[in-house]
C-alpha cells in the first residue's frame, strides 16, 4: 500500500521538527459538538500537529459527520480518526488509524473488524494509516472493549516484542496506550521502561498514549523514546486548553530539538 498524504506528512514532519503531539477528542466527552471543536480548535492554536476524533465507544452515523465536519472547518492539520469499532467511519475526515488490537483476546478486534471495515474504507478514499495497537494496564475502555491481554507494567519486554509483531506485519505507525484517565485507576501513563524497550526495538514511528496531563509527563514520554504523544486527558475538560497545548507543543519542540541533534 502506498504512503498517502497524512502518513507522508507524520514522517516529513518527524523528521524536520523530531517530536510531534496529537489531541484525541473523544465526542463522548463533551455535551455538546460545538464544545468538542472548540477543544480541537484551541489544542490546534496551542501547537497540536493532527486532531484524531473518536474513542472506544463513540459516535457514528451522521452525528459523527456533524462533528467532523465543525472540527475540520476550524482546524489547519489532518483529522484522523480514533475508531472505535466498524461505525467510526466519516469521509469528512483525512485518514483513519487503521488498527489492529495487537494484544486482543478476540480474533475480532485483531483482524475481523478490519476485514468488516475495509471494503467501505476503500470506497470511502478515506486514507488508512497502518496501526499496530498495543494496550499497557491498566487499560480503561479500550482494554475493557478490546477484550485485551493488558501488558504488566513491569514487562518491558512483552510490550517491545508485541511491538517488533506489528511492524513485521507490515504496520507503519505502533501505539502504545494505558487508556484514559489511568491516573483514576491507580496507575499512571505509559512507564519509561517500557517507552524505551518499544522504541528501541522499532523503526516506525512510535506513539504514546494515555494519561498524558502536563508538560512533565510529555517531557518524560518523549525523552525515554516516544515520537508522538496522543493527547486527550488533559484537554477534555476543556479548560486552559490553548495553554496546556502549548506547553505539551513545548516539550515536543525541546525534545526534537535534542533527537535531531543526535542523528
């Protein structure tokens, strides 16, 4: 499959600014669309590279083209979507994270929702971006939804290898995610340790995901390994928006800043 427009510009701005970050909207969040674009709108001005839409029990039909299409006209990055199962699909969007559970119990979630799914991709012209998916307790939703084996937190080495799986499989991007809010569950974002193990151990780009708040835990993701943080927790109550994108964007930019000096 060749590269698209979205995926080209994730590698061509990887490799011009180092680090990039992503804000996830998650209209379940929010009680009205408008407020939901409005987050996209103001993680977009605080620096956010690409907007995802969607989470592990969204929207779909024509409340999630609605949306769509609010967000799109307010932003001037891609807008991919987050799906959470076969509906969470809008040609209003640039792309989709075409994923694979890579550490599903079901069958479904690994390749039978993709085959359900991608006949209508294909005719949609929506881009797919080839994700490999990997969910690290304690999980939240997605791990509950996903029927996930969670990766133990102390086993850097399961998450590294389930990793190395997915880009031998032919996936272009790996995600790994603790899912939202793992604060809440007594845990916290995705350990360093096992940041490191994935990156050290792909060519991909890579991607963090969960529980990322301040610009602390950006700075910590991104120096232990990670490309691009995936960003949603600390924007969905929809305060300070504008500034804590800004401070998130700012520990992208030190810490590209650093890996393009160590090329």
């Amino acid at each position: 499959m060749k590269i698209g427009k979205v995926e080209r510009y994730i590698n061509e701005t990887l490799d011009t600014k180092g680090a990039m970050m992503f804000s996830l909207i998650d209209p379940m969040d929010y009680e009205k669309p408008e407020a939901a674009a409005d987050v996209a709108s103001e993680s977009v001005r605080g620096g956010a590279d690409l907007v995802l839409i969607g989470g592990s029990m969204g929207v779909q039909g024509k409340a999630l083209d609605d949306i769509t299409a609010m967000i799109k006209e307010k932003i001037d990055v891609p807008l991919v979507l987050f799906p959470g199962n076969i509906a969470t699909i809008t040609t209003q969007a640039d792309a989709i994270y075409f994923m694979s559970l890579l550490n599903s119990r079901n069958p479904y979630w690994i390749t039978q929702a993709q085959m359900q799914a991608a006949p209508v991709i294909k005719s949609s012209r929506l881009e797919a971006l080839p994700v490999g998916y990997i969910v690290i307790s304690p999980g939240g939703t997605v791990g509950w939804v996903g029927d996930a084996n969670l990766v133990p937190r102390e086993k850097p080495g399961i998450a590294a290898a389930l990793a190395i799986a997915g880009e031998f499989m032919g996936n272009r991007i790996i995600v790994t995610d603790t899912g939202s809010n793992p604060q809440l569950q007594g845990s916290g974002p995705v350990p360093k340790s096992i940041i490191r193990a994935v990156k050290a151990n792909i060519e991909v780009p890579y991607i963090v995901a969960g529980g990322i708040r301040t610009a602390a835990d950006a700075l910590e993701a991104y120096s232990n390994g990670a490309d691009i943080l995936q960003v949603g927790t600390a924007f969905e109550d929809g305060k300070e928006v504008y500034k804590r994108a800004a401070a998130i964007s700012k520990s992208a930019k030190e810490a590209g800043a650093k890996k393009r000096l160590d090329r």
